[in-house]
C-alpha cells in the first residue's frame, strides 16, 4: 500500500524559521547546477512522485491510468507540469530577498491547486520529499548536508505557506462539507 507521508523531513504543519543570508546563498548556488539539468531534474521527480505515490496521478487526466515510468516519462502533461514546478521554484529562488514576490507566487500555486485543480494539499508535502531524494541522488557533490538542511527549510516554508493559503480559501470547510 502506498505511504502518505512525506520521503523526507519537511513538516508542512511547523512554521520555519525565516532563511538566514547564509541559507540563501547556499540554496541560490546549488539551484543553479539543478536549473541548468531543469527539464531531466523535474522529469525524474515527477516520475518518482506518481511512481511511488499513485494516488497522486488522480489530478491528471491524460496519465491518471498509466503505471509504466518510461511511459509517465514521455506523457506531455507531465512534462509540462514538471516544466512549471521547476520555474515555480526557481522563481522562488531568485526571489528570496523579495518577500512579496514570494508571497504572490504562493498565493497564485496555492489558489489554482486547491480551487481550480482540487489536490489535497499533502501531495506538496509529498513532492517535497521527493524533490529532496532526488537532488540528493542526482547532484551528490552539491547536496552536502548544510544545503541539504537549507533546502528541507525552504521547501517547508513553501508547503506552510501553501498550506495557509488553502486555510484562506476554505480548504478545510470544503473538503469536510464534501465528505
Ligand atoms: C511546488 C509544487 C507545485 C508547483 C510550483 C505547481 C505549479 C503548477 C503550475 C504553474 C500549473 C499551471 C497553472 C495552473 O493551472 O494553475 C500547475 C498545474 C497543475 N498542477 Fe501543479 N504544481 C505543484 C504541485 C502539484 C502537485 C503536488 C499536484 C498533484 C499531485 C499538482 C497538480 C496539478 C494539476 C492537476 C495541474 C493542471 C495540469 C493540466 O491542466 O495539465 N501540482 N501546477
């Protein structure tokens, strides 16, 4: 049976405290080794993520049925979407100084996922995780514990503040008024 916890460490339910200048500059200059391997980075996690977590294909109508990873691989809407997370990210990563901008971005992802795309908001916790395994596997050299420990706290912060944003727009009052 699939497990519902996250692979890695990140607690979306723990508010973490806000980057330090340090923490910035290690996630900004691992970021730019990943970004430049962006399509094949973002591929990798998305396969491992509907892989290991099937349920999480349900909200993706032209390969919620496939189970083949080299099939899941080749599905455009999944390369699509892995296009998007990985620019979601880097614009988070280029915007750290700029706390509105990251605000904005988060509100927007958070908006469209819980209204529009009604993905239970366990699934960002999920992917975190997964993002996390894969970096670590794929860029060794740059994954050192001080970035690995960087990148678990922004990916929480990323997942707290999506979480807030699906508190905002009644999240909780929909999904129980649904059962
Ligand atoms: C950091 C995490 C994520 C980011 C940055 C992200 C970003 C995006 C963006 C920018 C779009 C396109 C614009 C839109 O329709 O709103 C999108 C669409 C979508 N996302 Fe995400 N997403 C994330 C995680 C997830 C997760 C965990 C799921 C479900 C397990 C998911 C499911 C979807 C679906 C179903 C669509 C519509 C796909 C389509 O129409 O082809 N997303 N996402």
């Amino acid at each position: 049976m699939e497990k519902m916890q996250g692979e890695g460490e990140v607690d979306h339910l723990a508010q973490p405290s806000p980057l330090t200048d340090r923490e910035k500059v290690v996630i900004q200059e691992s970021w730019t080794k990943v970004y430049q391997n962006c399509d094949d980075t973002g591929v990798t996690i998305l396969v491992r993520l509907f892989v290991n977590f099937p349920s999480s294909k349900q909200y993706f109508s032209q390969f919620k049925h496939i189970e083949e990873a080299e099939e899941l691989q080749r599905s455009a809407q999944l390369r699509k979407h892995a296009r998007r997370v990985m620019d979601a990210i880097n614009t988070l990563v280029e915007s750290l100084d700029n706390s509105d901008k990251v605000a904005s971005v988060l509100k927007l992802v958070g908006k469209a996922h819980a209204l529009r795309h009604k993905v239970e908001p366990v699934y960002f916790k999920i992917l975190s995780g997964v993002i996390l395994e894969v970096l670590g596997e794929a860029f060794p050299e740059v994954m050192t514990p001080e970035v690995a420990a960087a990148w678990t706290k922004l990916l929480a912060t990323i997942c707290c503040g999506i979480t807030a944003i699906y508190e905002e727009v009644g999240w909780n009052k929909l999904s129980t008024s649904t059962g």
